[in-house]
C-alpha cells in the first residue's frame, strides 16, 4: 500500500475506523491496510483551550479522512514533553487513535526516558519515533528541556534510543527512525548532507530494532521514489517500511517554503 503522511501546525487528527485496535503497532497497520492511506502529525497546543478545540476537530476530521494513525510531536529538546504526552493520551486512551509518540535525544536521561516510556506505556501508546531532535531556539527552552539537574541527555543518537528502549522494553514498543529522502538538512558539508552520507546511520537505526522509517519533509515525488529504490537494494533496509512526509501548504504564502524545488 502507498502510504502518505502529512504534517501542519494547524491540522487536527481523526480516530481510525472501529474495526481497528487502539493499540495496534503501526507496522501490523500498515501490512493489514486493504488499500491506500493517510496518516497524519501535528503539535502539541500550548493552551487549556488548544487541547478542548482540537479534541473537538479531531472528532470532525476524522469521519472524512480516517488516517491509519496519528503522530504527536515532542518540541526541541523535549521542550514540550508534558503537553506531548498529554495530547498522545487525549487521542490513544481518550478517543481510541492509534498514536506515534516522537521522543528525541536532546535533553534526555536514562530517567526522563524510563519515566516516558511507563506514562506511554499506562496510555496505551505502542509506538515510538526515535529521533536526535532539533536544538532548543532559546535557554528558556533548553532549560525546561534538561529538567532539574538532568544536564544536557545521555543519548547522542536516535540507535541509542532505539538500543536502549529494545533493551528495556522489549518488543512492547514499534519503534520509528527518521530518513532523508535528500540527505540530512542539519549537515555541516555538502558531502555530509549527501544520501550516500547518512545510509549508514539509517542501517545503524535500524540494526538496532526499529520497525520502520519515516522520512523528513520533501517537495519532490521523484526524490522520494529514487531513495525508496536506494533503500530497496540494501540488504538491512530493503525490507523495511517507509512512510513519506508530506507538508500540508495551508495558504499560499506558504508557498515559499518550497520555492527552491
């Protein structure tokens, strides 16, 4: 099946059909999916109100698009953790949404994470996109991202999360890791940026017990197809799923986000 996955600071998120468990694993989902499907990403509200009149969208939004699952984002540095887990239990245990729950590296401990993985686990959530994270923008962030003497994270890479939740929790979690489709963004060098370049570190990912890969943001379907080919002919990866990343342009303004393509 051709799965398509979409992403907006705006966008609301629906329930799957009731013929779907809750708790599924993401990887059972999309194996068992009869024909195409969506699924869809957004980010925690920052307000009492957000959280009200996004449960309500969330409802309305999905008698018309029914994604396979929904992911929730964790902010920089784990800067939003508490809302994140917040909103992952409003959609898993609340409304019965099977539920992708981002944890990134940055800022994290062996304790912040033993402490996410339980309040995951006591909201029914089962899977888990590991990823390194991106730097908080300001101290205030990396301050409530490093937690009371919690220091600046014992995790260096998305492998060691994934190692470490394996090691912990055994096969509980389906475990995502981020690919990209046109090398890594954050890459000090071109050559560092190259697809070529961030291969390994994928295979690492997933020798360590990921599930699957979703990739970053791309504007170019061409992209996407040329390093699907790519990961189909390597040995460790070509049996592995992977979801596309799509942002949703919401005005065109937006536009400009992707003018270089």
């Amino acid at each position: 099946m051709r799965p398509l996955h979409l992403t907006a600071s705006l966008l609301a998120l629906s329930t799957t059909t009731a013929s779907n468990t809750s708790a599924d694993k993401i990887t059972h989902k999309i194996a068992s999916a009869a024909h195409d499907f969506v699924s869809l990403e957004f980010f925690p509200p920052k307000t009492p109100s957000g959280f009200t009149s996004l449960q309500s969208r969330v409802i309305r939004i999905n008698e018309a698009l029914q994604p396979l699952f929904v992911s929730v984002t964790w902010g920089a540095g784990g800067s939003a953790a508490q809302d994140s887990l917040r909103l992952g239990g409003m959609l898993q245990r609340d409304l019965g949404i099977t539920t992708l729950l981002h944890v990134t590296c940055r800022g994290m401990t062996r304790r912040r994470l033993d402490e996410t993985l339980r309040r995951a686990r006591e909201l029914g959530i089962r899977n888990i996109l590991a990823l390194k994270g991106d730097v908080p923008r300001d101290d205030g962030d990396a301050d409530e991202a490093s937690g009371s003497g919690e220091g600046s994270g014992e995790f260096i890479w998305a492998a060691d999360l994934v190692r470490y939740i394996r090691r912990t929790h055994g096969g509980f979690f389906c475990i995502g890791v981020a690919g990209y489709p046109e090398g890594h963004f954050n890459a000090s060098d071109a050559a560092s940026r190259s697809v070529e370049h961030d291969v390994p570190y994928l295979v690492d990912k997933v020798s360590a017990g990921s599930d699957f890969i979703m990739t970053q943001i791309f504007f170019n379907a061409s992209v996407f197809s040329a390093y699907r080919e790519r990961l189909s002919a390597h040995p460790v990866l070509r049996s592995i799923p992977v979801v596309p990343l799509f942002l949703a342009i919401p005005d065109a303004c937006a536009t400009g986000w992707c003018e270089g393509e």
